[in-house]
C-alpha cells in the first residue's frame, strides 16, 4: 500500500514538473554583468522542472528493466528508451545566452558546446511565437526559448546591435 502510494505520488510530481516544462514562460529580467554584458539563464523552476521530467523517465526505464524477468530484450529495451530520451532531453535544455557589445554567444548545459555569432554576421533573426533564433553563416543559431528571461530585452539587444530584425 505505501508502496503504491509512494508511485502514485511520483507520478503525479512527474506530471506536474511536465506541465511546468511544456507551459512555463521565464518573466524575469536578464542580468547585467560587469563588462557591459547582459546574461538570459534559464529560472530555477524550470531547471529544476526539467531535472524532475529527467528522473521521470529514468524510473520509467527502470521500471521497464525491472518487468524484464532476466529476459535480455526487454531489459535492453528499457535501458536503451531511459538512456535516449534523457540524452535527447539533456541536449535539448537551453543554455545561457550572453551579450555584448561585439557578439552573441550560447552556452549548453555541462559545457557541451557553445556558439558564438558577430553582430556583423548575423544574417537573419526569426521572432516566433516562444522563440527568438539569430542565424549566421555556416547554420550557426542560436535560438532563446520560453524558458530563457527577457525576450524584450534581447529583441532590444538585436535592434541596437544590429539594427533591426528581418
């Protein structure tokens, strides 16, 4: 019974932390940091959100792999569906966008990657409905999310720097 109610209970936060991933939109202000740059990181609710919606799915692969019964392909399975999608889900968290007077630059999560674009290179900037993607030659984007802070902010960042959006 304790049991069943322990799932019940992770379930319903795995859902909630979902919700809060899928609908949340960051209304806080980008910081200023010294140097003149201005820094667009992800709010804690979301982070911590993702983080949830991430041990979500590694104990529904675990779930999975225990109902294998030392059966070699469903426990395969299970391990390579937990491992996909938390590796794709991983990739997928924006990371930190700064600013400055001579570029644009995003950083990912663990250090993975970052990207780099000149204001002179930007070639186009898309405003979407959540999203707000700089694009510059070679397919180099950088894209700010919903989860990201101050889209305000970084559209009046793009205008002063670039002089427009196109």
């Amino acid at each position: 019974m304790q049991w069943r109610l322990l799932l019940w209970a992770s379930d319903l936060i795995f859902v909630a932390a979902v919700v809060i991933v899928i609908s949340f939109r960051n209304k806080s202000r980008a910081r200023e940091l010294e140097g003149g740059q201005i820094e667009f990181t992800p709010a804690r609710i979301a982070i911590s959100s993702w983080l949830i919606v991430l041990a979500g799915i590694a104990f529904i692969g675990s779930r999975l792999m225990l109902r294998a019964g030392g059966h070699p392909l469903p426990f395969a399975s299970g391990l390579l569906f937990c491992a996909g999608v938390m590796y794709f889900l991983t990739l997928g968290l924006p990371g930190r966008i700064v600013t400055d007077s001579k570029h644009v630059s995003q950083t990912f999560w663990l250090g993975a990657s970052k990207t780099s674009i000149l204001w002179d290179e930007v070639e186009e900037v898309h405003e979407q409905r959540h999203t707000i993607s700089i694009v510059a030659p070679g397919n180099r984007t950088i894209v700010h999310w919903g989860i990201l802070p101050d889209r305000p902010r970084l559209l009046q960042e793009i205008e002063l720097h670039r002089g427009g959006i196109s």
